[in-house]
C-alpha cells in the first residue's frame, strides 16, 4: 500500500501579501502596524485587479493546473 501524502502541504507557512507589506514598511520606518497600514493600505488598493477578467480566468486556470498536478502526484504515489 502506498503512503499517504505528506503533510507537508498543511505545513507550510502562510502570510497574507498584504501582511508582509505591512510588517515590512513597520520594520523599515520603526513604526506601529497601525501607522505602516494607513501609509501601505492606499498604495495597495490601487494595485487591485478588480474586474480584470483575463487576470482572473489566469489565475483559475493556473489553480486548476496545480490541482491537476496534485491529483497526479496522488496517483503516482498510490501505485
């Protein structure tokens, strides 16, 4: 019988983009996630994809190739 997936995938570490950016203007100026939010929120705003449809039918296509990738990898390892 072939072993189960690692767990790794649940594993990994997460941090939402929006977050590092914050830290990262905190850490750089000494400030307070507070202070570094309202200097980086604006700026972050206006780089968001709303109603981009060619970005967003990437993005699903590209996360259905990774879940195909996965599902393969699954296969290879229960036989």
């Amino acid at each position: 019988m072939a072993e189960p997936m690692s767990d790794k995938y649940y594993e990994e570490k997460f941090e939402f983009p929006l977050w590092k950016l914050i830290k990262r203007r905190a850490e750089e100026k000494d400030i307070s996630y507070i202070e570094a939010s309202e200097e980086v929120i604006p700026e972050y705003a206006r780089n968001i994809r709303y109603r981009d449809t060619k970005f967003e039918e990437a993005a699903v296509q590209e996360g259905a190739k990774e879940i195909a990738e996965w599902a393969e990898r699954g296969r290879k390892e229960m036989t």
